[in-house]
C-alpha cells in the first residue's frame, strides 16, 4: 500500500532545507525550512478546531499577503496548549528567521506538530535556524531533506513537483506534506507546503488553494479526528514570470499537486493495510454527495469490513442511508471495484470469492450511485480513506508516557 | 464490564415467550413473542436509516395505537433487503400471531434481527407462532427466554423491571432488549420491548417514549452505524388501573428501564473492555452538549486511548474541538474519574500512574465542562459509549461467508 516518494523539484526561486535541531529524542531531522528569494504571494487553510496551536493562530493572521519570505516547521512538538509561552515562541521563530534572511517576522509563517502541552524548547530551534538559511538550496535533495525534517509517525516522506508549459515559459508546482496520524499524548497533524514560480495576486492564491483543498486534502479521512495544527499553505513567488491563475493546466496541475499529497498522507495512515476510493454519484448536489460519503468513508464497520477483503454490501449501503439524506432507498446502486453487488435496493449475485480476492490484490473502489427518486441529479464526490486494523488499535491503545 | 442479567418481572397483563423455531443454525432460541390481555396503547420509535427492515415499515404504520395486542420478534434475520417479500413475510408473521390471539393483523407488531438480504424462513416461523401463543407465561423464567430469544451476538440477556407504588395501586415497567452489534454481512440490530400495566392513552405513550428514549437509547453510542431495523417500543396495558403519565415517579422508572437497557447494550458491545460515560455541562443548549459529547463519544482516537487505560487529554480537548460549537477553547475544562486533567485551556500536573490504574479497574468517566465565553450556559448531555479494541477489528473484519 505504500506509495513511492519519489523525486520532486523545487521551482525557480524556491530554496529548502532540513536538518536536526535536536527536538526529536531519536536525532532525526525536526527543522524545516522553504525559502522565497522574491515576496511571494501566499494563503492558507487551516484546522477549525477550537483547540488551536499557537503557530495556526500566529501563521493565520499572515495570510492572504503579497510578500511572505519563508515557511519554518519543526516537528516533533505542536506548540499546542501552552498558553501565551506558545505564541511567544511562535513569533520567535518567525523573527529569527526574518533577521537571517532579512524581512518582517510578518513575512514569515510557521508550523509545529508533534507532541502537544509541552513548552517548545525554542532555544534549540531560533539556534538551528542560521546555519539551516545558509544551508537551504535548490537540489532535489534539499526539497527531499525538508520534507524528511516534517516528518512525525510518517513512514516516507511526501512531495510531488509537476511541470506546466504556458506559451510563455513553464511554471512548476510542488509541494511537501506530512500526515495525519496521532499517538497519545503526542499529536500529529497533517501539514502541507506547495510553492510555485507562477505569478499570482493573493487574492488568486486563496481561492486557487481553497478551491484545491476542498477537493484534495479536505476529501481524505483517516479517523475523524481534526488535529489542533492542520495546515495547507501556497506559495507563489512568480520567478516565471508567467501569469497563470487563468490557465486551466495550471489549476490542474496545483489540484494534482495537492491531490498526490493528500493520497499519499492516507496511504501512510497508521496500521492501514488497504486504500479506499469512495465515489458518490447521481445525488442533487455536491454537499449531499459529500455527506454520503463520509458516513460510508467514516463507518469504522465499512472500514473493518474492507480489512478483511469483505464485499459487505450491507454496511456500505446502511452507512449510505444514515447519513442523514433523504433519498428513496430503492434507487441505490453499489458497485466495488467495478462488480455491482447490490442494485436498486437489492442485492444481486457475483463471484464473491473473486471480488475479495481483488479486494486483496488492489486499491478498494467503493461506488454508490442515486439513480432516480428524490435527491437524484448530476452531482459526486470522491473521498480517500483507508481501512481499520488491529494494528491501528494496537498502535493508538499502547501506553505511551 | 458485563452486567449482570438479574431478574425482571412482567407487568400485569403481559405474557412472554421465547423459543426456537429453526432460523439460527445454531438451534438456539430466535423466536420471541410478548402478548398483552388487553388491547394496549403502543408507541414505537424507529431507526431514521433510509434503507428500511420490512419490519420497520410494517410496525411503523401501525403505531401510535390504542388496541396493540403483542408484538412479534425473531433473530437470525433481519428481514431486511429482501423487496416486497420482505413486505409480505411481515405482515404473514402479525397475522398468523393474530389468528392464534383473536385479534387484526394491524394489532400486532414485529421486529427482525440478523442477516440481511436473505428472504426470511416465514413458514418455519409461522409454524412456531400457535405453540408459542400457547406457551405464552408470566412468570420471570417467560420474560428472560423471551430476551433469551432476542439475542443475536450479545453476550448476555438484556431484560429489567421496576415497580412504582402509587396512591390507587403499584405500577410495573418491564422491558427486554437487544444489543447493537453488526457481524458481516450479518446485521444486528438495537430492539427493546418496554411493557407497563400503566394506563396511558396512545398520545402520551409517544410523548413518553420520545422523552425517555432521546435521553437513553439515543445517547449511546458504539460504532456510530445505525442499523436498518433499530426499534424501540412501548405497549401500556392498563391492568394496573392506575393513570400515571403526570406521575414523576413513573416517568422516571419508564427512563430508568430505558437506561439500564440501554447501557446494557453499550456493556456488551463487541470485544469492548471499557464502558465509558461522557458528561458534557456548562453550554448554553442541550443541543451544542449533545454534539460536543459525540465527537468525544465518536473519536477512534479517544475510544482507543482509553483502551489503553490513557488519560490523553490532547485527544479528548481536540475532539470537543472540532465538534462544531464555537467555544473558547480556553473556557474548557476535563475531568476523568474525578481528577481535573486539564483546566481552562492548558494541561495541570496530575498523577498519570494512578489515574491510568483507576481506568483500568473502573468504568471510565470523562466530564468535559465550558467555564465561560461565547455557547456557555447550564446545559449538559450525557452519552454512553465503549472502547474500540483489537477485539472488536478482529471480530469485524474475520471474513465471515
């Protein structure tokens, strides 16, 4: 289930690094660092928890804006729940970063994840900083070492570049992520950074990225749980010189981005052992799609019944029909992996025994149709998921501290 | 963490019955049938599922009524799925139990419980209705094989009575029930039966049963999958002679019943190892409470944690967070067993081992409580939930066809 890292390029005008600062006990890298050599326009989306770290409250405030220099992220501390010491240690390390490349601390956004209710120790960090400025350099590998040093219970690191060609150049989108998954007390988040050399207002930038993660990082599901530090941010510093907000390609290109970061965040969840694509169609909006498919993505009897290659048309349509939309049950139709296993309100005959062996072998497709009857129309969703095991149990029920 | 079975009495006027009539392969008891002497006023509330046990559809039409005579129940299947022979095998099982009793088919309620999309073995279970009416008793032994009868995985019958003396004669409420649990692709189901010799007319039998029903068996919690045949009911016989819907006491005991069903079904979820109550107080509606308590209820993380005997404040904080009622973080205030953990929006030092033992040797009590801010007032909910457990994937995802 694993997915490749892979290789990925920074876009012009785009410095990274990753390096210890000696946050994590272990010593593996816990400091990264994205510089933009130009003012790059940027957003953000952040967690709607009410339970926020100090770095969304400081970062959120910074954007949309015109000129940000720098995104800072140390992992293996959240900076959550540590009152006004945490806020304080925040905008340090915004300003030390300002002073060494030379900017406002407001043109710096920073992210922490690791564990929370823990004081920072931000000596360490403000003292990692200058060498990791000096450091920070345009290779693939410096953009690998960032996306490395974000890393918490992730198992492989996460980042994508993709190459667009305009009339007038190409422009490059690419971004690194961490995932979602969280062992007590400590708590992990899922944080995500994708710079471009296209030439975008801020106003362009927000919308694009809202736009991107609405269908992206907020359609994947690995337990429910919204972390207090979630965080997408885009920067776009325009080296390019390519004004591409228009450019359907390009678009395109930052969805792709987003999306092969936010897949890859689910197929790196904690014990899963299977990917889940859950297609919603034929309802009247996408909203009523979106919601059907969460309480399919989110039914802990769904998810168990695909660890154990189960084609369990029961739970699947159950959890459809619980999700709180008024369709005629009788216009439902499932298919997994492409064999219809219930039609309009019953179940029909297959080869079970060949459906869960494919179940087995393969990514599990999980497409639940509306084909007439109230809350019919034209609208879908797609949702990631990924199953439930023993080994997600094990890993979240053993005492830690 | 089990309960024990104890013993209950029928009320006045209610005879029961449990025994087998060849649907679970098992032999074991899967047909159950409670009959009232008098014609009863009944009230039921049913699973909002869109996909609908022909059960539901037939009881549901049925009810509120003044002249219910019995209600029918068998295990082993659910009746669901199954088109409009699922229709007509309902309604084949009221009207055989009429004939044998002297009364309509619309007199006689039903409930299924078990696999799903499998066509029910209606003429074995008509052929048990004659011996079954006959069999028919009052004495506690008929009320517990008719819980007996009910069961599908739960571990233990589900049954309690409570007697209320009033100024004009005693009262008793009595009810059987069954547990929430889902087996693939068998679907198991939540049923109660409560019965009382209290004089109630139909309206006040619903009012009732709403009321007491919203703060029970709406409020536990265990997977979160609503199953398509959830049913509870309420038949008052009137032998009594006692009219006692203005009664506190009454009332009370109707709840009382409700909540020792009701959390019965929550000590016996499947391959849990912990009950655990969430309190949620100081908002300004039962509404907000009530959501608040189920993001905690709901979250895989904070179940898991609490089966490993982890008193994780970060992950029960952030899932109030991210219930969706806009308070102040930091107003929020947790206790579990008694000891405040984390106060006002920042952790508190505590004693972490002997609250970790306290939650391995008691029933697990999270009490979250709003202090002030925006959404703060007197409300409160409580919900009943259990832990999630390597048990419960093992049980879930076994490949079970």
């Amino acid at each position: 289930m694993l997915s490749s890292a892979g290789s990925a390029s920074l876009p012009e005008g785009f410095r990274a690094c990753g390096r210890s600062c000696g946050i994590k006990p272990s010593g593996r890298s816990d400091l990264a660092l994205f510089v933009s050599d130009t003012a790059a326009a940027a957003a953000g989306v952040f967690t709607t928890n009410r339970v926020l770290g100090a770095p969304v409250m400081v970062s959120q405030q910074r954007v949309p804006a015109g000129d940000i220099r720098a995104v800072v992220i140390n992992s293996g501390n959240a900076n959550a729940c540590t009152g006004d010491r945490g806020i304080q240690d925040a905008q340090a390390m915004t300003a030390s970063v300002a002073r060494q490349i030379g900017c406002r601390a407001e043109q710096v956004l920073v992210c922490s994840t690791g564990i929370i209710g823990v004081p920072l120790p931000v000596d360490r960090i403000t003292a990692a900083i200058g060498p990791a400025v000096k450091d920070a350099g345009t290779d693939d590998a410096d953009l690998m070492a960032a996306a490395e040093a974000m890393m918490t219970t992730d198992t492989f690191p996460k980042l994508v570049s993709r190459d667009v060609a305009a009339e007038n150049g190409t422009v490059r989108v690419a971004g690194a992520a961490k995932g979602a998954a969280m062992i007590a007390p400590n708590m992990a988040t899922m944080l995500a950074v994708v710079m471009t050399d296209a030439v975008l207002t801020p106003p362009q930038c927000d919308e694009l990225l809202r736009e991107a993660t609405a269908r992206t990082f907020n359609c994947i599901r690995v337990d429910g749980h919204m972390s207090t530090s979630d965080t997408v941010l885009l920067l776009a510093g325009g080296s390019s010189g390519v004004a591409a907000a228009d450019m359907p390609e390009f678009r395109e290109a930052v969805t792709d981005v987003c999306e092969k970061l936010a897949t890859d965040i689910v197929r790196d969840a904690e014990g899963a052992s299977h990917f889940i694509v859950v297609d919603v169609c034929g309802f009247d909006s996408r909203e009523a799609a979106v919601q059907v498919a969460r309480a399919v993505a989110d039914s802990a009897l769904v998810k168990t019944a695909v660890t154990g290659n189960d084609p369990n048309w029961g739970r699947i349509t159950s959890a459809a029909g619980y999700a709180g939309i008024e369709f005629d049950a009788d216009c439902l139709t499932l298919e997994i992996n492409g064999v219809t296993v219930y039609r309009n309100g019953v179940p029909v005959p297959y080869d079970e025994g060949a459906l869960s062996a494919v179940m087995a072998e393969q990514d599990v497709h999980l497409r639940l149709e509306l084909t007439g009857g109230p809350r019919s129309g034209s609208s879908q969703a797609r949702l990631w998921t990924s199953d439930l095991t023993q080994e997600y149990v094990r890993l979240n029920s053993e005492y830690t501290t």
